[in-house]
C-alpha cells in the first residue's frame, strides 16, 4: 500500500514550485547535510511530491580522488546547459569500476533537485534557488551512514571523515541554509534556517 502524503513535504513542494527560477528556466534544489544525514531519501520523497522532479546525485559526479572537486564537473556539464534551458548530459561515475561509463540526461525541468555533501558551496549557491539543510549532527549521521554502509566500506569512511570535516570547515554550507530539514519518527519538520546548533 501507498503510503500517504506528507503533508509537509506537500507544502514544500507548493513553496519551492513559487520560487523564482535560478538557473535559465530552473528552481535548482539544494539538499545538502553531513554523510549518512538522510539527504538521498529525503531528495526522493521530495521529488515525489514535486510530481517526480529529477534529482541529481553528487555521488554520480565525485569520484576516489575527488571526493569534493566535483564543482567543475558539475558546473560544464549541468548548470551551463540548463542555464541556456537546454538538456544536460553528466557523466555517472562507478564507484567500484572507478570510472565514468555512462551518461544520465537532464531536462530543464521547472524544479531540478541536487543532493550530496557539498551541493550548498559558495560556487553553487548563485545558481540555487533554495538551500535545505539535513539538521543532524555529523557524529550522529556518520554513524548512521557507517552502519547503512557496513564493514566493507569501512577504509572509505576512514578517509571520508576527515576529509568532509575539512570540506565544511574550509567551505560552510549549514550557516547559508533557507531552511533546515529535521527528520523524525513520524515525518519530517522544516524550519527556518540557520538554527545556532549543532
């Protein structure tokens, strides 16, 4: 059985869908938080309620060697493109071949969400219409994001740790947040961003 509506994921919806375009004809969506926060999931059930809006995984873009250098690729291959409201076409990284061998396409849809750690950086926020921020503290969500991995994934959460823990301390995406995201049993609760802690 279908589970029912979230009535505030319907009010976001609603709210996102009025926002001025930031990119060509686009409302680019930013989901971003700590690994393991529940951005991916979050994105998805958001996109369902946006009619099925297309979601762009940074995972796709990232690859070994650059866990966070991302930001060129992204910007070639998809904010350049929709920009003009025109398809983008980004190349979708392997993770376990480790290389890019495929091509996802992407249309200028009037609400486009991207999600990852990272997606609110100073060099994307001009393109962002909405910045949403996965209120869960980073030691709670590497945990969760190391037991959702398990034990063979365990050298990469030894690299990623530090290496996150740099990226935001260089380049904070939390303090520019619109709106934070917290998720609970029952649902999700959005606030006004930013919030003095965590």
């Amino acid at each position: 059985m279908t589970p029912p509506p979230d009535p505030v994921l319907t009010s976001l919806a609603a709210r996102l869908r009025t926002l001025p375009p930031s990119c060509g004809p686009v409302r680019l969506i930013a989901v971003d938080g700590h690994a393991g926060s529940g951005k991916s999931t979050f994105a998805g059930r958001l996109a369902g309620a946006l009619g099925g809006a297309p979601v762009v995984h940074t995972d796709d873009l990232a690859t070994h060697e650059e866990l966070f250098a991302w930001s060129g690729r992204f910007r070639e291959q998809v904010l350049a493109p929709l920009s003009r409201g025109e398809t983008a076409h980004y190349e979708v990284y392997d993770w376990v071949r480790r290389e890019f061998d495929a091509v996802r396409e992407l249309p200028p849809e009037p609400v486009v969400l991207v999600e990852g750690v990272g997606t609110g950086r100073r060099e994307l926020r001009p393109y962002t219409a909405c910045l949403l921020w996965m209120e869960l503290a980073s030691e709670h969500a590497w945990e969760r994001g190391q037991l959702r991995d398990g034990p063979g994934l365990s050298t990469f959460w030894d690299g990623w740790i530090p290496a996150e823990r740099a990226h935001f301390a260089a380049d904070p995406s939390r303090p520019h947040a619109d709106l934070l995201v917290r998720q609970g049993q029952m649902g999700y609760e959005v606030l006004v961003g930013p919030a003095d802690a965590p």
